[in-house]
C-alpha cells in the first residue's frame, strides 16, 4: 500500500504569528533533546483530555485542535540541521509533548516527515507514543519505511476514573494488538503509565499488562510526572491528590515497583519488562541500550539474560580526555569524572547532558542531581533513605 500524502487529507492549518507569540517559549521551540530522543514537537493541540498529560507543563491545555507551528519540511530541515542531531545516531521522538501523532488530522504529517526522515537513508530510532486508534492501514504505511529503527509506544494506563483518564484503555489495547500482529519493519512496545499507588496497580490492572504484554515486544513500565502545574489542575477539578508533593523526576513508589516485580517474577508468561524507554526499545529491535543503562546495574535485574549480554559487549567506559574535551566544549564547569556508572558532571543543563550519553552510549548525570541507587532518575517520593526512613 502506498503511503498517504497531505493530499489525502486537508492539510492542518498553521497557528497564526500572533498565537505563536502568545505560546511558552518550550513549546514555541519545536526541538526539545529528551533523553529518549531529540523531539520534534511541530504541532500543538489535542482534544485527549487526559489529567495528568505534560501539555500542562506548557500551559497550553486548553488547546484542543491540533495546529502547525511551521511545515513538515522546515520541521525535518530544523530536526536534521540541529547542533546536537548525529545521523543514525541520535534518537528522535515525534510529536510526544503537545499532540497524539496518531489523531485522524496529525498523522498525515506524521507520515509526511518519516517518509523524508526515511528518504535521506537516515538509521536513526524514531519513537511514537500514542494512546489513538491505529489500524490496518496505518500498520502498511508503518511497514514501509525501509532505513529508519522505528518503534510505536501504545500508552495504557488502565486508569477507570475518567476524570482523569477520559480516553477508554480498551482503544489503546486494541491498537497495541494490530500493531503487533501486523509489524515487520517496525516494533511495537507496551507503556504501561502513568502507574499510581491505589489508582491502577491493583491485581487486576496487573493481570491486564501482563495480558497485554503478549501483544508486544517489550513492555515499559514507569510512573507519573506530578509537577506543580498538574497538582493545580488536580486542585481545581476536585481530583483526589495522588501524592503529598510534586516531584521534578517521575514518582514510581518502591512498593508499587515491588507489586509489580513480584508478578512477573512468579509469572513466566509476562513478555519481557523494562524499567527504562531506552532499554524496551533497543530489545525491540535486537540492540543494545542507546542510553548505556548497563552502567546502572540494578536496572538490569529483570532484563532478559541475552539482553544484558547484547548491553554488557556494547558498553565500553569512554575515555576521560575525550569525555573532558567534549564536555568543555559544552559548557561545562568543575570536575568531570568517569565513573563505573556514568559520566558525571557540572554546568550543564539535559540537552548537552543528552548528546554526551548517545554519543558515548554511557549515562550522563548532573552532580547536583544525583541517580540514588534503585532509584535511578526517579523521585524519591515513596522510597527510604540509606539510614531506612522515607525520603518523602
């Protein structure tokens, strides 16, 4: 099947200068580096009203129809002439800040910019994530991207309170099956999130993942960003609060992981389970972990062993000189130090950070914010101290 042009659709309309003007400046800028990817974020808007997205981050919620910023050309010339883009290198993420790349009016353009990602021979990992309805025909359009690693994340939450999860979990489910039952050149990972203590971790959501595991080839568990934007839509909708705090990182409560590992540790029929993005699709497709996350060896405990194998021959410690120069050159201040976890160091803020860990394969970290053992770049909401009291 051919791949569908614009043509095919009515073209989305371009936010006027005036609107863009009027937008935060994060979302104005349409490249974010993320640390799954550099992210291409070249239309906002999304009638998905789910409570806990990150659009209220960019204070932009209330934008319900999808527009462009600009077009999907001057998007790919701007994703591929960025200072921190390595063709066949670098991740890339699509549409995964401000929109679902799968809507009936997005996807179009989502195609649009794959087909020419795809043209110029580039290798990169692209990633998806969606909640939307995907079918047959979209899985042929996906099919026929021969150079790029391309891999769709299916959002399920199985969140039944639809005030914050209005979108029914059965469409993303039924969305993860016929792309997985229909894939052949791209992969198709499970996103089990946002995962909350007594709102979707009971026996039966845990039973549901599993089922769906199996319609996937990796599963991703993780759990919710609760910043302060997202507590004041929670405030003013009644919401009960999920936590006490908000959190910079992800919170992903030690007991809640722990309900989670216990069923997969005594379930062998759970498809295979990763804590981190990078690490369910780089399994997806047969490589080893792009973010260098076998430094980080507790992740590791429930990967599969020709998994950790594949991750253990890839990484290599990087040397110092070079990580010194390339970090100077970045901007950055203080000591640098090479670790047997991660590079770590001063002055730089997550997008150099990003571009030093894909290019070296092996983790970058802040030493102002440190990775706590078991922790790793989640909060410490609901995890206990070295000393055994809780952090928060």
């Amino acid at each position: 099947m051919s791949t569908p042009t614009i043509g095919t659709r009515r073209a989305l309309p371009f936010l006027t200068p005036e609107t863009i003007g009027g937008l935060k400046q994060e979302l104005a800028d349409v490249i974010e580096y993320r640390k799954s990817g550099l992210s291409l974020n070249w239309i906002v808007g999304c009638p998905l009203d789910c409570g806990y997205c990150v659009r209220h981050l960019f204070q932009n919620f209330d934008m319900k129809v999808p527009r462009r910023l600009m077009s999907d050309e001057e998007a790919v010339r701007r994703l591929v002439g960025h200072r921190y883009f390595r063709p066949h290198q670098t991740p890339i993420q699509l549409l995964n800040r401000a929109t679902d790349p799968m809507l009936p009016a997005v996807k179009p353009h989502v195609y649009n910019v794959l087909r020419q990602l795809d043209e110029q021979g580039l290798t990169n990992h692209v990633l998806i994530i969606t909640r939307w309805r995907v079918d047959l025909d979209d899985c042929a359009v996906l099919n026929s991207f021969t150079n790029l690693r391309l891999t769709v994340l299916v959002t399920h939450s199985h969140i039944q309170d639809e005030r914050i999860e209005p979108v029914d979990s059965n469409i993303a489910a039924a969305s993860l099956r016929t792309l997985y039952e229909n894939a052949e050149r791209y992969r198709t990972v499970l996103y089990w999130r946002p995962i909350v203590p007594g709102l979707n971790d009971s026996a039966a959501d845990i039973a549901r993942a599993k089922e769906l595991s199996q319609y996937a080839h990796a599963t991703v568990f993780t759990g919710l960003f609760f910043r302060e934007e997202i507590l004041a839509y929670y405030e003013a909708h009644g919401l009960e609060m999920p936590y006490e705090g908000t959190a910079r990182r992800k919170i992903m409560p030690e007991a809640a992981e722990q309900r989670i590992l216990d069923a997969f540790e005594q379930d062998a029929s759970w498809g295979a389970l990763f804590r981190k993005t990078s690490c369910g699709v780089a399994y997806a497709h047969g490589e080893a972990d792009y973010n260098g996350h076998y430094g980080i060896r507790e992740l590791c405990d429930i990967c599969p062993p020709e998994q950790i194998a594949k991750c253990k021959a890839a990484w290599i410690q990087p040397d110092a000189k070079a990580v010194t120069q390339e970090a100077r050159e970045l901007g950055a201040t203080g000591p640098i130090d090479v670790t047997e976890r991660a590079i770590v160091v001063e002055g730089l803020d997550e997008p150099p950070r990003y571009y030093l860990q894909h290019g070296f394969g092996y983790q970058c970290h802040d030493r102002a914010k440190p990775h706590h053992y078991r922790r790793h770049g989640r909060a410490d909401i609901g995890w206990k101290s070295e000393d055994g009291t809780p952090t928060a």
